[in-house]
C-alpha cells in the first residue's frame, strides 16, 4: 500500500482531531501517513520520515519503538492484560501508586485513575467539590482558571477553559469558571521582571478570593507553562503566592500537569520549582513515556479522608472502564525507571542549552517575538498579520522532515528527551528555514 492509498482510506473513514477535514481534502493541509516510528523519527509507506519536534502532541518522552518500554508492555502482556479495578487489584497499580506518591514526598498519599487527560481534572474538579460537600460546605461549587487556561475538550474542563478557538462554540453549555489574570511574563513593562508579573497576578487573584472564595472550591492552574494557550510561561513565585492565598481562603489547588509533568519544565513536577504541593495533582500523556493511554489525580491524605463515611454517597462513585489499565501502568513504571537509571533530567540540562545555543538565529529573526525557554520547552511568537501562517509553517517544516504544528502564530519545540547532535541541529536549522519560507 502506498502513501496515496492511506490517506484515501483515512479521508473515508476517520474523522482527524482537531482538523477541519476540509483542509485535508483540498491538501492546505497534508496528512502523513506513518507506517513505522523508531527513536525520535516517525516513517510514511514510502520511506520519506519526519522528526517528531512535538513529541507526537506532548506525550512521547524517549522515542518511539523504545526497547526497554517495548519490553515491559511484552511481560505485561503475557501476566494480565486488564482487570476491573473496582473490587479488585494488582501489581502494577499498586507500585505504580507508591512510586508516584514518593515521588512528592508522601505529600499527595492517594492516586485515582482514568484514561485521558481531560478525565483526570474532570475528576479533581469533582473531587474538590465533593469533598467540600462532604464537609458541609455546598456552597463551594466554583473554579476559578487563569486567563488562556486550556485543560481539555470535555464540558467540564472547557468550562474551566479560556481559549476561544476550543470553547466559544459550545459555551451555551458550559457552567463557566471565573478566568483571573494569567501570570505571563510577556506582560512585563520595561524594567519589570517575570517575579513582578506573577505578583500583579498573585494580587488580582487576592481580590477574587476576597470577594468570592465562600463559594469557590478550587482554582485550576498549569504550573509554569499553559501550553495551549500558546506557551505562555510565568515565574514560579505565582505558585509560591497562589498557595499562600488557597490555604488563607480555604479553597483547593488544582495543578494540571498533564503537559508539564514528567520533566518537561526541567524538574519531574513544575510545582517543585515553587517549593511548594498542590492539593491534586493531575498526571497523563508523558505518564506513560506517549505509549498508552493513562492518566492519575493525586490528591492529600486529608482530601480522602473527607470521602472515608458509613454513607455509600460520601465516597467517590466516579470510575472509566479502563481504569488502572496493568499494561498502562506496567510501561509508566518502565518509564520512571529510565528517568533514574539514565538521569534523564541531568541530561535534559546540558541538551537544553545545546538547543538553546542553536536557536540563538530563529530567537533573533526580525519577525520573532519574546522567545522563551523552560526546561524541555522553546517558544516564540511570530509577528505576521497572514492567517494562514499556521499552515504555510507546518508545510514547509514537514518538506523539511520536521513535524512542527504552530499554536497559531507561536512556533514551539517540545522534542523527545533523545535528540543527538545531528537531529538538534536538522531541528534548529530546519524551523530558521522553515520560518522564512512560511514568510516568504
Ligand atoms: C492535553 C492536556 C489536557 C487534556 O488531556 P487529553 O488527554 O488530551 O484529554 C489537559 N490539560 C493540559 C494542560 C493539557 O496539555
């Protein structure tokens, strides 16, 4: 079978994400069959490949085809492929839980899982509401969300939700959260640093809590980075202040690190930057090193204990189906194994300057804006009126073997944690030419 032939059978038969399939009927848009991916390189039917720079949508961590997650899902598969979760048990639920747990200090004891992202802050919005109900306190059923928040595409989390291109259709059934000002460092003036912005935020977010916090039961943040919203990055000390005002006003705080987690801002969770711990924290796509779908809601000894009644009502009767999957679990172990045994993050350190280093020409193009860098993240914003920016950079990158998908006019990188010299400089040099040619 050849390329031409997948992508006739696709355009018949799959409805794409996040597509207007149109684009990919007349080829403003092209789609890329892949018949095989190995390390950081995906491969069409016809021998053509294409780096993934985005990490096949953010969730891919150390390359497709890895043989040490290849080998722990093999094991799995031959021991138990899936089990109810309610009423039962395993191995690598149960491991999976204690790992992640230790890993913030016993701060978050409990660990309730689903498969996507979206379910897992649908289920700490739930949570935060349910246990506030638990403790007598209804009247908490709000969510307070930063300005170009984005926490998924279901109903409650658009609600909770603030980029119009994903959310403006439906808002006519959405129970809107209140969107506070975001912390981003853009917002600097002159001889302002990104510590100030994070405390005029702090501050507004002062002035909501005051007013409404009775009836608020959690804000919902991206810590350091809202990726959707278009990279838009903050210093930590809004974190640091955030808390603060969560634990004054007595409502939760919700971290969504579902992009960010795993090491992609440079430490395992972005909330660590703070110093401080959320009261839930959700984990998915890099959960699983981008093999399976996954994703957890941690949460406080104390959250749970709110749920600990004689009333089957007070606990959490929430569940998917595919719950606590083993072979999910199985390769998220395998994943934070390789994280120690080849410390991942120390590397991560050295190869983010590497790529720093070489993005020194695309940082300092005449139509780029307010590049930015955190930990395993590269941003900038192209100043260009063209509306179809998107789509001519996306087209030159693929003719230049990169898969790149502009947010908009913000060009950004977000590579698996495997890039050798050679792929970092086809990366950097390959987005500067893919930049021109998009503006040409
Ligand atoms: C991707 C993402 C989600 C949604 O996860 P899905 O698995 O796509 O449902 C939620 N929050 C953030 C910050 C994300 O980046």
């Amino acid at each position: 079978m050849s390329n031409q032939d997948w992508l006739n059978r696709s355009l018949a038969a799959v409805w794409h994400p996040c597509t207007q399939m149109k684009l990919h009927e007349t080829g403003a848009l092209p789609l890329v069959p892949v018949a095989r991916g190995q390390g950081p390189w995906l491969y069409d039917f016809e021998g053509r490949r294409y780096l993934d720079a985005i990490s096949s949508w953010w969730v891919n961590l150390f390359g497709h085809a890895n043989p040490r997650l290849n080998a722990a899902i093999k094991a799995q598969l031959d021991q138990l492929e899936h089990v109810i979760l309610a009423g039962f048990t395993h191995a690598p639920v149960v491991e999976l839980s204690e790992r992640l747990s230790a890993l913030t200090g016993g701060a978050l004891g409990h660990c309730f899982y689903a498969s996507d992202g979206s379910s897992a802050v649908e289920i700490a919005l739930k949570m935060s509401f349910h246990s506030w109900r638990n403790h007598d306190r209804p009247e908490k059923n709000r969510f307070l969300c930063l300005a170009g928040s984005y926490h998924g595409e279901t109903l409650g989390t658009l609600s909770v939700s603030d980029v119009a291109l994903y959310k403006e259709v439906y808002a006519p059934l959405l129970r809107q959260a209140v969107p506070v000002l975001s912390p981003d460092a853009r917002q600097a003036a002159a001889g302002e640093t990104a510590a100030d912005c994070a405390r005029r935020a702090a501050a507004a977010l002062e002035a909501v809590l005051a007013a409404q916090h009775e009836t608020i039961a959690a804000l919902i943040v991206e810590p350091l980075v809202q990726g959707a919203g278009g990279m838009i990055m903050y210093d930590p000390e809004y974190l640091r202040l955030a808390r603060g005002l969560c634990d004054r006003y007595q409502v939760h705080l919700i971290a969504d690190e579902i992009m960010v987690g795993f090491g992609r801002t440079g430490t395992l969770f972005a909330h660590e930057q703070a110093g401080i711990r959320p009261d839930f924290l959700c984990l998915s796509k890099g959960l699983t090193g981008g093999y399976l779908p996954l994703s957890v809601v941690l949460t406080t000894d104390e959250v749970y204990a709110a749920f600990h009644d004689d009333a089957i009502t007070r606990g959490f009767l929430h569940s998917h189906s595919y719950t606590g999957n083993p072979l999910a679990c199985r390769v998220a172990l395998a994943t934070l194994d390789i994280f120690v045994e080849d410390a991942v993050l120390e590397r991560n350190r050295r190869f983010g300057e590497r790529l720093t280093a070489r993005l020194v020409p695309l940082a300092n193009h005449p139509q780029a804006r307010h590049f930015r860098r955190r930990g395993m993240i590269w941003a900038v914003d192209i100043a260009t009126d063209d509306p179809d920016f998107r789509l001519r950079f996306y087209r030159a990158a693929l003719q230049r073997e990169l898969l790149l998908r502009p947010l908009g006019t913000t060009v950004y990188f977000m590579p698996p944690y495997i890039l050798n010299d050679e792929e970092t400089a086809l990366l950097a040099d390959g987005a500067a030419a893919a930049l021109d040619a998009a503006l040409a």
